[in-house]
C-alpha cells in the first residue's frame, strides 16, 4: 500500500510538472512575440519618416553643396574651418544653412525625432561629407564639418535602400540611439545624397529588457516550484525511508538485546549477535579481531555470508594497520572513534584490505576497562558502501553491547582468577617463609659453627680460615634480609631511588669486583664490552644499578656450569634531552629457561621452579626487585632464552648526563712522552680499553699477540712498560716474560699480568719469581691500568708518589674530635676499630642524655656526633633536638650523623626533621663513614 501511494506522488508531480513547463514555455512565446512586433512596428515608422524627409531639402539645395567645382576643390578640401567659411561665402553660408537647420528643425519636432541630417558622397566617393542637421549647439554637422567613414548602413543607403539600425547599434558615442537612413534622388533617378533620421531607444530598450527579465524571471520561477516540488517528493520519500529505518533498527536492537539475555556461552551469545547483524545490515562479513604478539590479526569470532573464514590469511599485517588506527587508552565513554570507508580503491591506507576483496567497512574500537582490546568490522565485498549516520550510530551501539558482554566475561575471568591467584599467593608465600627459614638459618648456621670452631681452635691459620667463612656466610645473610626488605618496600610502595652523580665505570667495576670470585672459583669465562660512548658521569642511583646487574651476574654464574660463558655488554643507545638511554644485556650459556618458567619469573615470593631454591638456593626476590628498579629509571626489562642453551637478560635505563667531577690522573710531574707501553694480547676487550686510554692520556701503546712479540726485538727494545695477558693460545705466559727479561736486561722496564683472580691465585709466585711485580685483574678497567702505570713508572725511576700521598694526608683525621652515641658497646667497638686508621679522636656515649652531656660541657671541642636513634633514658632524636636548642653557634651548625639499621625512607626523613644532616644505614660500611668524614670535616 505504501508503495503505491508513493508512486500517484510521483506520477501527479510529473504531470504538473509537464503542464507548469507547457504554460511558462507558451508565455515566454508570446512575450517574445509581442516584444518583436513593437520593434518592427517602430522600425517601420521610422522608415516611413526618414522617406518623408527626402523631401526637406530641395535638389538643387543638394546639389548645390555636392558641386565639386563649388564646394569639393582641393582648396576648399584643405582649408581650415574660417577659410571654408571665406571660399562659401560668411553671409551666405550663415543665413542658407539657418534656413534649412529650421526647416529640419520643424521636421524633427512634427515627427518627434532627435536629429535630422543629410550627407553627400565625397568626389572620391570613401567617406560621407555632413551637409547639414537640426542640432544648433557646438556639435552640429555642417560642410565644415570633417568627412566621416561610411557605415554599413549608411553605404546601404549610398546605394539605393532605405535602412533602419538595430537597437544601440549605430555608432560610438551614440550607443542608445534608433537611425534610419534614405537615398535622396535627382530627377534622373541618381542618389545624390542620404538623409538621416535619430530616435533615442532607451525606452524600446528598457521595454524590451524588461520583457526579457520577465521571461527569464517566469523560466527560473517555474524551475524553482518544481525543484521545491521535487525536492519536498525526495524529502517525504527519505523522512518515509528514515522512519521505516528507525522503527527497522529498534526491532533489531531490541532483538540484539535479548540475545545478550539468554543465560548462554558468550561465545554463542556473539556468534549469534553478529549473524544478526550482517543479515540487518546485508553485509558480506561482520567479525571481532584482536592482535597478537607479532600484530598479526586473531579472528576471534566471524560470521560470513560466504562461509569464507580462511579470508584473513590474505590479510597479513594489518594487525598494524588496526592497531595503529585507534588510541591504546579509551578517550570517552560516550563517543567512539569509529574508522569509516566507502571505497577502499580511493584511499591507499586500505590497500592492504584489497587482498581480502573487501570493498567498504566500518571499524569500531572495543575497549575493556578502558584499554584497547579489539575491534568490531563490518564489510562489504560485493559493493562500494556508502555509510549513512544512522548505520553508524546504529554501529556504536553495537560496539558498547558487545563491549559490554565481553567486559562482563572478563570481569569473571579476572575474579576466578583473582581466587586463583590469591590460593597460588598464599601458597607461594608459605613455600617462601620456609625458604626463607632454610636461607636464613643456613648462614646462621655457619657463623655459630665457625664462631665455635674459631674459638676452639689455637692456629692462626685455622681462625682467618674460620673468619673468612663468618664473612662470607653474613653477607650472604644480609643480602638475604636485604632482598626482604626491598621486597616489603615495593608491596608497600616505599622503595625509592636515591640520586646522585656517579661515576659510571668505577660503578661497574664494583660489581666485577663483587662478583669475579665467584666466577673464577667455576673457571667460568667472563667478558664486559662498554659502549666507549657513555658519559663517564652520570646521574642516578648507581647502588640500585648495581643492584641489578650483580643480581643478573649472580644468577648466571649460579645457572652456568663450569667453564661456561658469561658475557655483559653496556651499550649506549642514544642521548636526547641530557638523557643517555643505557642498555645492559647479560648472556649465557646456562641451563636456560622455559615458557612456563619465564611467566614466572618476575613475580614476587617464587622462582622459576620451586626445585630451583633447594638446589641453587636464592630467595626468588631478586628479579621482581630488579624489574621494579628499572622500571623506576625509566626502563624495560626483556628476557630472551632456550633451555638449555643459555638465557639473555636486558634491560635499560634513562640517566641524567651528570657533571664530570674528576677521573683518574697519572703522575704530574712525569714526561709521559718518553715512555712506550706494549701490550701483549689477542683479546678485543682488553685491546679497546687501552685504545679507549690512548684516546684519553695521549699515551703511546703498541699491541702484538704472543706469536709476533717473540721474533719482534725492536718493538721490545722500544717498550719500557709491558702488559702481558696471561689468557695464550699457543705461547705460556712465562716465555713472553723470560723473552722481555732476556732483551731489556740492564734496562730499566716494568712488567704488569693481566689475569683473573683464580690465575692470579696459581701463578703469582712464579711470576714474581720471574721478576714480575705488578697485576691487574680481568676484566680491565681504566682506573687500574692507570694506577699500574703510574706504580711501574715509580718502580722504573724511584719516584715519590705525590697523589698518594696526597690521599694520605687527606684520611689523617688526628686533629678531629666526635662523639659517638650507641648503646651496644659492640656496635661502638666496630665503629672504634674501623676509623682506628684515621687517627681520629672519639668520645663515647652509650645514650643521647651522655651524648647531650658530653657537648654541653665542651661544645668547641668536638667537630661531629654519630648518633643512634634507638637508646635507653634518651633516643637519638630527643638528643639531636636538645642539642639544636642550645643557645650557640656550635650547637646548630655541628653536623650530626643518624647511625641506624632504620632505613626506610620515612625514618630517614624523620632523622633529617629533628634536626640531623645526614644518614648511615646498619651494617657499617667503611666507605661510607670515610664519606661522611670527608664530607663534614674536610669542607
């Protein structure tokens, strides 16, 4: 019914269209027809008249003024207009041509013309000559008027017919103007002039403009009613469509919606939503994508019209392609960034969805909890599309209930595994507490047994050997608590960097240091390749850098068998803003690590596998510390491994470039420029090094492996100071050295080892047996090399060592006194014994009331106070507080120091609020109370 009411429309719209195009047609012909007869009309008349006015002027009047030998002489041609008037006669001329302008003058007026003239042919018969015309101003024609060129119309006449111009045609000057010309006859019948008449068109002209507006006005008049006509057709046909689309898409969603109702899998709730929708929307495929690993797109549920669900191997890469197109995080919830495309051939982005044969499509992002998940695509094949609003409107409906569905099995799946992970939590962390009690209790277990045999035991050897193993088992037990404690930091959001400049080199020779005699005790190969690109200053936090990189180091020793490989490459990946990008990579050969593992990894009370901990030992905290530290400067962590073939960790950091505040100097005094160093060596690493000096100190170093040094006598004649590498293929060590010693005899030259430790260990007799002094362990560093030069070059010529003894002097501290606050008198005694070498003076107090006693009485005399924070009668802030509010200079300018096993950053912070400068955590480090005493006594 509906159809059929809309065609009557349209065949009553193009009936009256025909009939309103009919009648504008009819009344623009005879608008046009009656214009066209009253022109005519006109120029009839005005051919009537101008025949009439032939007979103004009598003939012999003419011929009178066309007489050539009269009027027409070359005298008279080439005179000016007061000689013409002279030949004509002044009197003659005046009072004849003001009969005849009168005469044409009544003619005009009867006949309401403009003007009325005659011509005559000039004897050459080229140009008109004006006689005369009714015009009596300054203008008018006359015979001393110029001849003028002869006009088609004008020659018309000339020749015998009577014409009329057209409309504003006749001549410049006089655009709006009607004339009609007549030949004027002898009685022979011969043309002996022309007469003209003029007639003003402005009103013929406006007339018919104005008929012409009309007919035009009438035509687009006509064309507007039934463009209004039509356009209303189209716009009740669409508002018609458009209603019907409405009431068509809330069927639809409401069917949609209970689909999503039914108590079903997701899974077939979706697969039967999406069938809905193509069949709606008589589509080729609707489909949900995600991206994997590599972005390559999962086809997580599709239906097709074709049933073709291998389309996307066609479609490899565009996991990129969609990923690229919409924001990671959700910018609005009421608004989706929807991709629309009617013709993929028009735009080149879309190239790649020509493989699959699809023509147009809509994207439309999905997100979960606020972060990009996938994508719902709808696509045509059979057809460019072009998407109309309501389609997308209708889209992102779509969109937010399918979000929502899969939110919701999300959500589900988060809970049950939140339950999961909680039983695994609680699991993990009673297996970790064991673990922890068998870490602890092991080291414990050391330090009582070799307290007890050390004590036992009368040999000195027997007691360092005894004190040697408490030293290694309590730093195995506070790297434990250490590992706890960091631990409890990140679960409590505490642990924080502490930042500072720092040398970078020095920092990583303090891991190799850390770390060597482990390495060698499994005569495990070790080799560190530094980018010579990186600052040597830089800001951060060096410890925790450390930190990581001696756990990486530790676990490949302990996962690598012996004699395995362990290799650590620091290279600098770029500096943008003052801010070098660092990567760090430690490789192995070891045991390696598997998927299942490595999901495992990172996380918090466990390790990779729980037989892991009984047979390496560990507390499973290391690496979770080692991410969050990374993660904290700026960095990622990867970990690339194949069981048994060795594992890759790296990481990067982002490090303020810091200010370059020393480096390691050679003596002053010497002229460097004299000396030769030869280093004997077939190692990359160690030759790098020593290019890396050259390039610094300007030193000169020449380098040979073993097989050329031996038949090489001048290069060694040449060299004082010789590095051998102890680490040959074919040539012992021990020949390099007798091949030195045999040719530089009588000279004065130096001989220096470069070797790991556990060679060192085995070869140092002989070698300083064989006259060699000096060793430097591997890897090398550039610090130590200096060193050993400057030591060869003191050795070689006696010198004094000035920067030595320049340090000397810097740790004598006898002129200083301090006071030292602790209760435990084994705490004091630690402290007494490690500064005993600084000469400098302590005072003793076992609480913060004593400590407060002992500066009231003589606050002149001490310089600093190390003060513990917990002690019986005072504690250590009370104390620090009291002494604050003395009234004098010493009082508040003494530096004192909080000496505590606190070390949170809160209870540092709360040191520093009651009036302290500075902090030492517990256990004691040596170096870090010759810092403080550098600090605050040598400033």
């Amino acid at each position: 019914m509906k159809k059929i009411k809309k065609n009557i429309l349209l065949y009553l719209f193009v009936i009256g269209s025909v009939i309103l195009i009919l009648l504008t047609g009819i009344t623009i012909l005879i608008i046009s027809v009656t214009s066209k007869q009253m022109v005519d009309n006109t120029k009839q008349r005005m051919e009537a008249v101008v025949k009439l006015g032939r007979y103004i002027l009598t003939e012999e009047e003419i011929l009178k003024f066309r007489s050539l030998d009269d009027v027409f002489t070359e005298e008279y041609l080439n005179a000016s207009d007061s000689q013409r008037e002279n030949l004509l006669g002044e009197q003659k001329y005046k009072s004849e041509y003001l009969s005849l302008k009168l005469r044409l003058d009544e003619f005009a007026v009867d006949n309401e013309l403009m003007f009325v003239y005659f011509y005559v042919l000039t004897p050459d018969k080229n140009f008109a000559q004006p006689i005369v015309d009714n015009d009596f101003t300054n203008e008018s024609y006359d015979l001393l008027t110029d001849p003028l060129e002869i006009e088609p119309k004008l020659q018309e006449s000339f020749d015998g017919k009577v014409t009329t111009t057209d409309f504003g045609s006749y001549s410049i000057g006089y655009e709006s103007i009607l004339t009609a010309f007549a030949p004027v006859y002898d009685e022979f019948d011969n043309i002996i002039g022309v007469v003209g008449i003029d007639l003003t068109d402005d009103k013929l002209v406006s007339y018919k403009n104005t008929i012409l507006f009309l007919s035009v006005f009438l035509f687009i008049a006509s064309a507007i009613i039934i463009l209004s006509l039509f356009i209303n057709f189209i716009l009740y046909g669409k508002r018609s469509s458009e209603l019907e689309l409405q009431v068509g898409q809330s069927q639809f969603m409401s069917e949609i919606s209970q689909i999503f109702l039914k108590n079903q899998k997701n899974s077939e709730l979706l697969n039967s939503a999406l069938e809905k929708i193509g069949e709606f929307l008589n589509v080729s495929r609707v489909s949900i994508l995600t991206q994997n690993d590599n972005y390559d797109n999962n086809v997580e549920f599709l239906w097709s019209r074709n049933n073709d669900t291998e389309y996307f191997e066609n479609l490899k890469g565009s996991g990129f392609l969609i990923k690229n197109s919409f924001p990671e995080q959700q910018v609005s919830e009421s608004t989706l960034p929807l991709i629309v495309c009617s013709d993929t051939t028009l735009d080149s982005t879309y190239k790649l969805l020509r493989n699959a044969s699809i023509s147009s499509f809509i994207w439309g992002p999905i997100y979960i909890s606020g972060k990009f998940w996938g994508v719902l695509s709808i696509e045509d094949c059979s057809n460019i599309r072009e998407w109309s609003e309501s389609n997308m409107q209708l889209f992102s409906l779509l969109v937010s209930l399918i979000s929502g569905s899969i939110t919701r099995e999300f959500s589900m799946i988060v809970r049950d595994k939140a339950l999961e992970d909680a039983y695994r939590s609680s699991q993990a962390k009673a297996e970790f507490l064991a673990n922890m009690s068998h870490e602890m209790r092991t080291p414990m277990n050391a330090i009582i047994g070799m307290t007890t045999i050390g004590e036992n035991s009368n040999e000195i050897t027997r007691k360092d050997y005894c004190l040697k193993k408490i030293e290694d088992a309590s730093k195995h037990l506070l790297g434990v608590i250490n590992d706890v404690l960091d631990m409890s930091k990140i679960e409590a959001n505490k642990l924080e960097l502490s930042i500072e400049n720092f040398n970078f080199e020095e920092m990583l020779q303090k891991v190799v240091n850390v770390i060597q005699f482990k390495i060698d005790e499994k005569k495990q190969f070790f080799s560190l390749n530094i980018d010579n690109n990186i600052p040597r200053f830089l800001m951060g936090d060096d410890q925790r850098i450390a930190q990581v990189i001696t756990n990486l180091l530790s676990n490949s020793v302990k996962f690598t068998s012996e004699k395995g490989k362990i290799e650590v490459t620091v290279e600098l990946l770029k500096i943008e803003n003052n801010f070098a990008d660092i990567e760090f990579k430690v490789e192995d050969n070891g045991i390696g690590i598997t998927k299942e593992q490595m999901n495992k990894l990172f996380n918090s009370f466990e390790q990779a596998n729980s037989s892991i901990s009984k047979k390496f030992g560990g507390t499973g905290l290391g690496l979770a510390i080692s991410k969050r530290i990374v993660n904290m400067m700026g960095g990622e962590f990867r970990v690339i491994s194949t069981p048994g073939s060795g594992s890759q960790f790296i990481f990067n950091v982002l490090l303020e470039v810091g200010e370059v505040k020393y480096k390691k100097e050679l003596i002053p005094s010497f002229d460097w420029s004299k000396e030769k160093i030869l280093v004997v060596t077939s190692n990359s690493s160690v030759v790098k090094v020593f290019k890396n000096i050259v390039k610094e100190y300007q030193l000169h170093v020449t380098y040979k492996n073993s097989e050329a040094l031996i038949g090489d006598i001048e290069t060694i004649n040449k060299s004082s100071i010789f590095f051998v590498d102890t680490t040959q293929v074919n040539i012992e060590f021990l020949e390099i050295v007798d091949r030195i010693n045999t040719i530089k005899k009588g000279t004065s030259y130096s001989i220096a080892i470069l070797s790991s430790t556990q060679e060192i260990s085995s070869i140092e007799k002989v070698a300083v047996d064989n006259g060699v002094k000096h060793f430097v362990i591997k890897p090398v560093f550039t610090s130590p090399i200096i060193d050993t030069i400057n030591n060869c070059v003191l050795e070689m010529y006696h010198l004094e060592n000035e920067l030595l003894n320049s340090r000397i002097e810097e740790l004598d501290f006898s002129k200083y006194h301090i006071i030292l606050a602790e209760d435990l008198e084994i705490n004091r005694e630690i402290v007494i014994s490690l500064l005993e070498s600084t000469n400098i003076n302590i005072v003793s107090a076992e609480n913060g009331l004593e400590a407060l006693n002992l500066f009231k009485e003589n606050p002149k005399k001490y310089q600093l106070i190390f003060m513990d924070v917990q002690m019986p009668e005072m504690n250590g802030y009370e104390s620090t507080r009291e002494i604050r509010k003395l009234n004098s200079k010493e009082a508040l300018e003494i530096p004192i120091v909080a000496m505590t096993a606190n070390v949170f950053k809160e209870d540092i912070e709360k040191c520093l609020a009651a009036g302290m400068n500075a902090h030492i955590g517990k256990p004691i480090d040596y170096n870090d109370l010759l810092r403080i005493l550098k600090d605050y006594l040598l400033r």
